[in-house]
C-alpha cells in the first residue's frame, strides 16, 4: 500500500497545484537603462517583475511592481501595475515585510480600459532607499492594493522579489559605480 501511495504521489502533485491554484511570473523581465537629455534623467529600471493569477480567485489578473532608479536624481521609485477583470479603484498599497508595514498612496490619475473587459491601474510611487531595501532583504513580502470599497491581497510576491533583490545587488551596484 505505501508503495503505491508513493508511486502515484508523482503523478497527484501537479493535479493538486492545479486545483490550490498559484502565481506564476509574468512577462519576460528584463532591465533596461535609458538617457533623457531633455528631462535630464538616467533611469535604471525592471521591466515586466511581475506575477499572474494562475487557476485561482485571481485568474489571468497580472500584477508588475518594477523599481525605477534615477541615477543623476538619485531617486527610487516603484513602478506599480494592475491588470485585471474588474476595477480596484486602487488608493494605497500596504506592503508587509517581515511585519513591518509600508503604506504607500496610489493616484487615482492613471486608469483606463484596455479591452475585451481588461482594466488597467498604474502609478508611479517615489520611495527612499531604506524603503527599497526593507522590501527587498525582508524573508516574506505582502501586499493589500486598497480600493475604495475592496482591496487584494497578493499573499506570494516571491517571484518579484527575487527580481528586486538581483536588480538591487547586482545591476544597481554595477551602474552606480560607473556614475
């Protein structure tokens, strides 16, 4: 009987991920650098660190949080993006790092209908580096986008999280020593 439990365990696991449902990355990340002569800026930034509701409440709902970095400004920012079914009327985002909360306002400037029922959110949010880090070295990061009468929680930003601290470490140091 164990045998045959262990045996069949291989073929049960991806049917049960299937029905628990998950987050999968979405987009293909990558970096980029980018010189604005006129707006005088040298932007660092990721593009596409995002996760995509996958056979759960949240199915095909994509969610980008990109950190933005002016080198000449010295300047962070997080780029935040909500493609969705429905509409969040997004005010804030609270994150939780390792319990600490950071609580974050969102403008309600930058919304539109994309299509075939799909709804954008975005916005721009200037952060300190201290911000950055506590998000980036936290063990588990969190967050609730706050609407104005429902929110989301998105409980696994693993796969985003991985992106920051790669950025962070590893092509934030290399451009700055090159300033």
């Amino acid at each position: 009987m164990i045998k045959y439990f262990k045996k069949n365990t291989l073929y049960l696991m991806p049917f049960l991920v299937l029905l628990s449902g998950c987050y999968s990355g979405a987009g293909i990340y990558r970096v980029e650098s980018k010189v604005d002569p006129y707006n005088d800026t040298h932007i660092l930034k990721q593009i596409d660190n995002g996760i995509m509701g996958f056979m759960n409440d949240d199915n095909a709902n994509t969610y980008y949080m990109d950190i933005y970095y002016d080198l000449k400004q010295n300047q962070f920012y997080l780029s935040v993006q909500a493609i969705r079914d429905n509409w969040l009327f997004i005010e804030k985002i609270i994150f939780l790092a390792d319990g600490k909360k950071l609580e974050f306002p969102f403008s309600n400037k930058n919304r539109e209908v994309i299509g075939g029922g799909t709804v954008m959110e975005w916005d721009l949010i200037s952060m300190t580096e201290d911000e950055i880090k506590t998000l980036v070295n936290a063990q588990k990061v969190t967050c609730r986008l706050m609407g104005s009468s429902v929110y989301r929680d998105l409980n696994d930003l693993s796969k985003i999280q991985q992106n920051w601290k790669s950025f962070y470490s590893t092509e934030l140091k290399k451009h700055r020593r090159k300033k």
